[in-house]
C-alpha cells in the first residue's frame, strides 16, 4: 500500500498588517489639534474673544482717565474685567462647536471609525481645546494688562505685575475663560446640537445670575458666592479689597466654577461613551 503525501496548505496571507497597538491618545491629540486649527470658525472665535478683550480694556480705562477713580477703583481690574465678562461669553462658542459641528456634518461617525475608543476621543478634544484656549487667553491677559496701564499710567492710576494679587489675577482670568469654555464643551456633548448648547450655557452664566437678584437680599447674598457667574466673577480679576464679604475668595471662587465645569464634563463624557452617534 502506497501512502499519498498531502502538501501542506500554505498559511493565508493577510491583506492587511496585523494592529501592533490600540490606538492610543497621543495619536488622537495630535487629530484633535489638526481638526481644531484647520477650521475657520476656531480662527474667527478666536479673533473675536481677543479683540473684544483688549477693546474692552481701552474703553474702560479710558473712561477711567477721562472721568476719574472711586474709593473701590482697582486698576488691575479695569484691565482684565472685559476678558472675563466678554470673554466667557465668546468662547462658549468655540467650547461648543468644538464637538457639537462633528454632529451636525455626521463626522463624529468617522472620528469614532478611526477612534472607537470613546473616552479617549472625548478627552483629547478636551484636552486639546482647553490648552488653545488657555494659551490664547493667558497672552490676551497679559496684553489687556500692559494696555490698560499704559492708558492708566497718564494719571498715575496704574499698578504693576510686582504688585500683590495682579499675577494671580492675570492667571485665574485666563484659566476662568478655559473653564467656561469647557462647560459649553460638556453641554454640547450632552445636548448635541450647537445653538442648543450655546443657549443653555448663556442661560446659566448669565441669565441666572440676573434672576438671582430678584430674590431677598439675605437669600441673594447666602447665594451669590455659588453663582455660575455675575458679582462671583469680581474676585478673579480684582488683585486687592475691597471684596464683597458675601463672595469666596478668588482661588474659592474659580473652585466654584470649576466644580460646574466638571460635572457637566462628567456627564457629558457618560452620554458620549453610552449613546449612539
């Protein structure tokens, strides 16, 4: 009896190369940055927020030179306020379109294809544009400072960077506009859709605040330190007292907001890891 030998059959071939790695989140930041600068509406949000500011601290301080100081005038700010009043408001823009336009184009489809890990996707947009946004505002801070003085300085109104308290309102007034910017980041991420999300957050940081003040003075002052804005902002940009005594201090208040900020986040990272696109 003679026995056949089979031919061994030769291993398949592979189309594609095996994944080496999950797709981690360096990669994915580096995506994110792409994105966030390759479109115009990062650019003109941008433009908007820095020239609102430094607009805002010429005409102040102008009209501060032209018409003269009060007993609780505090020049640092007179040149930082328009940042932080202003500011929230523009960049809340940028907060939500930041994840709410991959929605309204269908992109998030394709960012979820290349990314299906959702958490991470959701963080590196995050990440990414919490560290324009904090460089942006922290050289607009800086410059709104220095003109402001300049314009100060012809009536020897001005302070200085040395002086106590003006570093640290030039940094929180930088990270408070961040920190708003990631509460629009969160409620796109929960409501999806960008003039919902830009309506509600403007509701919260500035239509409540004004509501507020319609209740009994003793409820409006045990309430105004936990505000997600209005007065509770004074504390930010203002290096030295007088201080409503109602208010936290500034590192107490910038918790306050950053508490806001974080629980949106959070809920807004739950539904986009939960939900469908």
């Amino acid at each position: 009896m003679t026995t056949t030998a089979i031919p061994p059959t030769p291993a398949r071939i592979r189309a594609v190369p095996p994944v080496l790695r999950r797709p981690g989140l360096p990669g994915t930041l580096r995506s994110e940055l792409t994105k966030i600068v390759s479109v115009r509406s990062t650019y003109w949000t941008l433009l908007a927020f820095v020239a609102a500011s430094i607009a805002w601290a010429v005409l102040y301080c102008g009209g501060t030179v032209s018409h003269g100081i009060g007993p609780s005038f505090n020049a640092t700010e007179a040149s930082l306020t328009g940042q932080v009043a202003l500011g929230e408001l523009i960049i809340v823009v940028l907060g939500a379109l930041v994840i709410t336009s991959e929605y309204s184009t269908g992109m998030i489809r394709t960012s979820l294809a290349v990314m299906p890990r959702r958490g991470v996707l959701y963080s590196a947009k995050a990440i990414v544009f919490a560290t324009v946004t904090l460089t942006i505002s922290l050289v607009t801070s800086f410059v709104d400072f220095f003109v402001g003085q300049a314009i100060l300085s012809g009536k020897h109104y001005n302070t200085t960077l040395g002086a106590p308290g003006v570093l640290r309102s030039i940094f929180l007034s930088a990270a408070i506009v961040m920190v708003f910017g990631l509460l629009a980041y969160g409620a796109g991420a929960i409501i999806r859709h960008t003039a919902g999300a830009i309506t509600a957050i403007l509701g919260v940081i500035f239509l409540i605040p004004l509501l507020a003040q319609a209740l009994p003075n003793a409820w409006f002052a045990d309430l105004q330190r936990w505000l997600p804005g209005g007065g509770a902002l004074e504390p930010i940009t203002r290096s030295a007292p007088p201080i409503d005594a109602h208010l936290f201090t500034a590192w107490g208040e910038f918790a306050v907001f950053s508490g806001y900020a974080a629980v949106l986040l959070a809920i807004g990272a739950w539904l986009f890891i939960r939900r469908d696109a």
